[in-house]
C-alpha cells in the first residue's frame, strides 16, 4: 500500500496515508478527517447516470460526509477507497 495516497474527486481532494482518510473540499469548502479505526463507509450502486454516493461516518460521535463520485473520477476514487476500507475492516 502507498505511504501517501491521493485522488481528486471532483472539487475534492481524498488524500490517504494507510490510517488517515482526508477530504479537502475545494473552492471554501468543509475540511474532513477520519481515523480508520472510527470510520464506517457506504458504497451505493451507480445511478442511471453512473455517479455513486459514498457516505463516509464516523463510528463513534462526530460529523459524517457524503461525497457525489461521478462516473468519470470512480475509476480513480475506487482503488483509494478500498484501501481505505480494508485499513477500516475490524
């Protein structure tokens, strides 16, 4: 797995380190980090147009945030997420 990881998802930045997801929300957008240890992701299936809602939550209290993947930047946001839930994975 890479030390450091990146993937812009639209006007976000997910940036990925092996324990710590973070989303840079661009231009003057909310900031997020999640530990691996307290994160819960959900995947949805494509829409009709292809696009998927991640939801990203935390185990324990705190903020949650849902990112809008669309078809064009999956192919690059899904590898990163899997690494990201199999470092969350119990």
């Amino acid at each position: 797995m890479p030390a450091d990881d990146e993937v812009w998802v639209g006007d976000s930045l997910l940036a990925f380190d092996g324990q710590v997801l973070e989303i840079f929300g661009y231009p003057g957008q909310d900031s997020f980090r999640y530990h691996t240890a307290n994160l819960v992701i959900g995947v949805d299936e494509p829409d009709r147009k292809g696009r998927r809602m991640v939801q990203l939550k935390p185990k324990t209290k705190g903020v949650g945030c849902a990112l809008n993947i669309s078809s064009d930047d999956w192919p690059g946001a899904a590898p990163l997420l899997e690494r990201v839930r199999a470092a969350a994975a119990p």
